[in-house]
C-alpha cells in the first residue's frame, strides 16, 4: 500500500479543485452563475469551522452558494478498476464524538453543495449537502475507518453511490473533447 500524508492528499485536491475552475469558468461563460471565487479557509475559523467551503458562487439572482469540493481516486490502488460507489466521512474521529467538517460547515448554513471528483472516470458529481447528511443520518449506514493509506487519516466514512438522488446527488458534469456535458437527476 502507498503511503500517503497530508501533502500528498492536498494535491489530490488541488486537482479535483482545477477541474471544478474549469466548470465553474463554463458555466459562467453560460450565464448558469455570476462569478466564483476561492475561499480561504481561515474565513470561517470564528464560527468553528475549519475551511469546509472550497468556494462561494454567485448565482444569477445575487444570491450565493457555498460548495466544497472532494477529490476521491475512484478506482482501486493498482487502477484496473473503478468503484461504483464513493465514500464521505461522518465523523472526523474513530470514536464517533466529532462530526465531519463538511456536516458541521451544512448544519450551520455555509455550505450548499459537495462535488466529488471521481478521477478515474473524470467526471464530477454534485450533491445538495443537507439531503446528503439527512440520509446518512436517517439511514445509518455502514461506518468503516478511513484506510486509503493516508497516515494522517482518522475517522469514520460511509458509501454512497455515485448518482444517487435519495442522497442528493443532482447533477453530473464531464468533458468530452473541448465541451462540458451534464446528466441531471429525472424531474417528478
């Protein structure tokens, strides 16, 4: 198994983050938002959070929307298969007293939306994140320890599937050639 740390897990991230610039530089030049912007992650320290909204969107409207984005391998370590499922954390600690950060950034009405980055198939994965919460906590679903072989890790996190609405996914966006494409959740 690799062995990885905190330094490598952030430039895993760092690239999960460049793919959602790139959507969101798309879907500016689309008019779907006004104007994006990166936000540090000292910003919300003061109301004990610790940095869980990787960006604050304005929408049309000038109404905001704060997402953070999570970047996930999707695929097994040797990378000869992808997973049908992605993984979130629930509790930052192994005993189950420390909720995620991401949990705490949505209960205290900060942040809207998660993408995942799957980067095996390269495409990204929208989820409101109060449905998202609600469900693992309406459904209680199997924990298990974070172990992809970061040193750092500790915590608990549970399996969703990647499109799954009754979680809250909603929207799916992928590049072919020089164009975006998109699946969204079926209308009722």
């Amino acid at each position: 198994m690799t062995i990885k740390n905190f330094k490598t897990s952030l430039k895993q991230g760092d690239r999960g983050e460049k793919k959602a610039e790139q959507l969101f530089d798309w879907c500016k030049d689309r008019g779907t938002i006004q104007d994006y912007a990166k936000t540090p992650h000292y910003i919300y320290q003061h109301l004990g959070l610790d940095g869980e909204n990787d960006y604050i969107l304005w929408n049309k409207n000038r109404s905001t929307t704060g997402v953070e984005v999570k970047t996930l391998s999707g695929c097994n370590q040797q990378k000869t298969f992808g997973y049908d499922t992605m993984v979130i954390e629930e509790w930052k600690d192994n005993n189950g007293s420390v909720r995620a950060g991401w949990w705490i950034a949505t209960e205290a009405g900060h942040l809207d939306y998660l993408i995942f980055v799957n980067e095996w198939t390269d495409k990204l994965y929208w989820f409101k994140t109060t449905t998202l919460k609600n469900y693992i906590e309406e459904n209680n679903l199997r924990k298990t320890s974070c172990n992809d072989g970061n040193i750092n890790n500790k915590g608990q996190i549970v399996r969703i599937g990647w499109e799954c609405v009754e979680a809250g996914w909603c929207l799916t966006f992928w590049k072919e050639g020089d164009n975006w494409k998109v699946k969204q959740k079926e209308q009722k």
